[in-house]
C-alpha cells in the first residue's frame, strides 16, 4: 500500500489565502461543548415541557445516542473518505478530512469547527423533527448531540492524550490503526461496533 505524507507536528497547516476563511477552518476544542451543551439542556428542557413521560425521554435519548454511533460511521467512511476525481471535488475532500490525515495531531483541526458543525446539526434536527412523532425530537437530539460531543472530544483526547485504562486504549489503537496502518479501515472513531457489523475493523493482536 502507498504511504501517504503525514506531519506529527502539532501546527496547523495554512489551508486558505483568507484568514477569515483560514479562521474558520480551526477550533479550541472546548468549543463544540460551549455550542453544544446547551442545545442539550434547551432540548431536554423542551421535553419536560411538551411532557412527552420520562420513559419515552430515556428509550429516544438512548436511540439518539444510537443513531449518532451510525451516523459517525457512515459519514466517516461514504463522505469523508469519499475521494473524488474532479480537481476542485479533490480540494474540498482535502479540506474537509484529507487534512487531518496528512496533519493527525495538528490541534486546531481534530473537533468539527462550527462553520460545519451548526450546520450539519441543524440539518439532523429539521431532518429527525420530520421523521419523529411531534416532540419526540427533544429526547432523540440530545441523545444524538451528546453522542456528537463524545465522538468530536474523544477524537481530540485520542491524538493528544496517552490513556491508561484498557477501554481507552483499544479505542485509541483502533483510530491509529486507521491513520497508520489501513485508512480503509477502522471508520468508528468513538466506538468500533459498526466496523465490527460491516467488516471494516482491523485484525488486531491479543495480549497474551
């Protein structure tokens, strides 16, 4: 397999002439719980107000959850790792993930910027509020953003920290297998479970 170029340097790559662009391209990555929290709070809230029953709150938060597991790998595996042919579909592939793979511990570009995340969250919540029986949203949403939350902060966590704890490191090894061993493999990055279901995890070694 061809070895792609990939940068261990903890500094962000300059990816647009504009620096309002470039600026949008980066984030803290506090940042997604500063935006996101409280859509969760606001949205749980709404639930008690629209009295949809703790039980029904629970099953449909536990199915948001779900659902982002699934989410996260489709759109890691059919959209990020999408390659077009195009030259200008090539630069926004690069832009939207062929960065962090030739730049995986560059700080600033390991959570979603908002740019893309209020976007895309706000796209789920019309599309979940269509599918849903009314106000069901405000206990499946907070589920799916809380699952978000997770992906995108132990995303960060899994390039920068060094875990103890078993748990943590399979789940580390499984996403630095996917940058440096197999990129076609090992889409999960919160959770290996649907690479497991479609046969895209890795073959990994057990420690004796």
């Amino acid at each position: 397999m061809a070895k792609n170029f990939v940068s261990n340097s903890q500094e962000s790559v300059r990816m647009f002439k504009s620096s309002f662009l470039e600026s949008l391209s980066k984030v803290h990555y506090f940042v997604p719980i500063i935006i996101f929290l409280p859509v969760i709070l606001v949205t749980s809230y709404f639930a008690y107000d629209r009295q949809i029953g703790v039980a029904n709150y629970i099953w449909l938060f536990l199915g948001g959850l779900f659902v982002w597991t699934l989410t996260e790998y489709i759109m890691h595996r059919f959209v990020f790792h999408f390659v077009p042919k195009q030259q200008w579909a090539l630069r926004l592939h690069f832009i939207f993930h062929g960065v962090h793979h030739d730049y995986p511990s560059d700080a600033k570009r390991l959570v979603m910027p908002p740019s893309a995340s209020i976007p895309l969250a706000t796209g789920f919540y019309f599309l979940f509020n269509a599918l849903l029986p009314a106000n069901y949203i405000f206990g499946f949403f907070p589920g799916f953003i809380l699952g978000y939350l997770f992906y995108d902060i132990s995303h960060y966590a899994i390039h920068h920290f060094n875990f103890k704890g078993n748990f943590w490191k399979r789940i580390k090894q499984h996403h630095m297998l996917h940058h440096y061993q197999d990129p076609t493999k090992g889409y999960g990055v919160s959770s290996p479970l649907w690479d497991k279901i479609f046969n895209s995890d890795f073959i990994k070694k057990q420690n004796g």
